[in-house]
C-alpha cells in the first residue's frame, strides 16, 4: 500500500508568481483535502476535494486554487503568490465523502518559500 | 464555526512521567475530535479519535483521551512518556458546516521529554 505522496518537497517562488503543488493520495481514497501549516502554527484547511469536486472549503482567497483527477491525485494552484503564502503544505487523503468520521493519512508537505 | 483552544504551547517533561496535553474547543454543532502527532519534518499522524461512544478513547503509543462535553475538552494523557514522545502534538475537531466537513487543529503543544 503507497501512502500519501507530494512534489516537491521544497520549492521558492518570487511575489506575483503562480506556483502548482501535487499530490497522490493513498490507494483506495476518493477524498484529499489540503492544509497550510504556517510556521509554528497548527494546519489550516483550506479546501477538500471528493470525486473530483469541491466539498467544503476554508477561509481562502479564490487565488487558492484546486483540481482532482479521476485517479484521484490532487493538486493546490496558488496564483498571485504573497510573502504570507510561505508555510507547509500538506496534503491529506481518505475515505468517502464524510472526512469528519473517518481518518485522514497526511503527506511530508511541500515547504514553499516566497521571497 | 467551531474552534479549537491547546492551552499550552510546550511542556516539557522527564521520562517515564505522565504527561497530559490540554484541548478546549468550542462548536454550536456535534463535533469529532482527533489527536495527532507530527514529528520533525514529517506530515501528520493520528494518534486516536472520538465519534461517539465511550468518552475514554484509547490511541497508538500509549496515548489515551477522555471527551468531556461539559467542559468541551479533550485532554491528552501518557502515563508515562517516552524521549521518542517528543513531536509536536495537534488536537482538531471536525464538524459539518455550510458548504460541507471542515477541520480545525490547534495551534498545536510542543512536547519535549528530557532523559
């Protein structure tokens, strides 16, 4: 069984830039959410995806974007980057619709560093 | 909206002390609630998790978390911890709001198990 996967791991980007971040979720889950994790701050959701569509969404600007592909791999667009998009990333797959109840298997993150 | 409240930042403790991690939360909705554990440069794993049922949740490692609705706490507990026990620790609390399941973690409790 493949867990959760993300590229890249580390990756700098200018003010302005767009930037496009991946992930493949765990065999066997149709969910995938995606989580910013400032620095010494605790993750937070900024949207979840269930076969391919939106399910649920944070506090985001719309320049916070999303896709699912029918394999269900998943990736996060941010346009327009800020110094404050600087954090973790991480990506977190699951079961069915309902990802209250069920267990979410988190990715390493990708580390994005605006400059 | 609900919210989610770790009262202390870092706690530091020896080995083979108990240890217990504080979470407060607040919700106008039924919630779950979840521990998980990060460790250095690694995503987030779960540690256990409370649906319904029994209010004394048994997790991994040892772990154990009791829900108290009218305190609407959490509190994570070890009777006696391990220098491996050293992580960042998340609580989050998952309910259903408009527009689907969001997830919210606190800002997280730095635990630091000194020999």
């Amino acid at each position: 069984e493949t867990g959760v996967t993300q590229s890249p791991t580390h990756l700098i980007k200018t003010r302005g830039q767009q930037v496009t971040l991946r992930c493949s979720s765990q065999s066997g889950h149709n969910t995938v959410s995606w989580y910013q994790q400032a620095l010494g701050q605790g993750p937070q959701f900024i949207f979840q995806y269930y076969r391919e569509e939106e399910n649920g969404r944070g506090n985001f600007p719309p320049r916070f974007s999303g896709l699912q592909f029918p394999n269900y791999s998943s990736e996060l667009n941010v346009n327009a980057l800020e110094l404050d998009d600087s954090a973790l990333y991480l990506c977190a797959s699951s079961e069915g619709r309902d990802i209250g109840r069920t267990e979410q298997f988190f990715g390493p993150g990708t580390r994005l560093t605006v400059l | 909206a609900q919210s989610v409240t770790q009262l202390d930042s870092q706690v530091p403790v020896f080995e083979e002390a108990p240890v217990e991690l504080r979470c407060n939360y607040s919700s106008s909705v039924s919630v779950y609630l979840f521990w998980y554990v990060q460790y250095p440069n690694q995503g987030l794993q779960l540690l256990l998790k409370y649906l319904s049922g029994s209010t004394l949740v048994k997790g991994i490692n040892g772990f154990e978390a009791e829900f108290n609705k009218s305190q609407t706490s959490f509190h994570l507990r070890k009777p006696s911890v391990h220098i491996s026990d050293t992580a960042e620790y998340f609580c989050a609390v998952s309910a259903l709001n408009t527009g689907g399941f969001k997830t919210i973690f606190g800002a997280g409790t730095r635990l630091f198990v000194k020999a």
